[in-house]
C-alpha cells in the first residue's frame, strides 16, 4: 500500500491535511537519509505491531509547486508541460 489517503470533512469538503503514510513488514535503522528539495518525506511508517509518527524528525513541509532552479534548460525543453508554464510566469 503506497498513496495518499484524502479525508473529507462532514458535507463532502475535503480537509486541508493530508498525511503522507508507508505500510511496511518490518522496520529496519536507516540513519539520517538525505533529501532533495522535491522529496516527500512520510509522517507514519506502520507495520503490523506499531505506528511511528515521524514528523517531528522531518520536521515542516517544503511548499508545494515547481522547483525550477533544481531543473536545467535541457530537462524543461524536453517536457513541453514545464515549457508552457515557463511561458505563463514570464
């Protein structure tokens, strides 16, 4: 199971926070893994005897949206979605 769950508040709107969840069999130490600016990091990880909030480890969310300046000219040519939106901020 991998994906975001959306809950929805009484009359159908949908809440503004949304976690994002891991199930896995067993959990092993990692260390600190690094991360890039476009990575989501989880805020549970469960397996079938517990449930790890890691949120404090990660701490905030980068905000949602393009990162450009981690996109070169050659990658944003080669997807022309990034190109026309390019156009639109200029």
């Amino acid at each position: 199971m991998h994906g975001s769950y959306v809950p929805t508040a009484p009359g159908g709107n949908v809440k503004a926070k949304v976690s994002a969840c891991r199930r896995l069999a067993q959990v092993r130490p990692a260390g600190r893994i690094p991360r890039t600016g476009h990575d989501v990091p989880v805020d549970f990880i469960v397996t079938p005897e517990r449930i790890i909030d890691c949120r404090a480890a990660h701490g905030p969310r980068e905000p949602a949206g393009i990162r450009w300046d981690d996109l070169t000219e050659e990658k944003i040519e080669s997807i022309p979605l990034l190109v026309a939106r390019r156009a639109g901020r200029a």
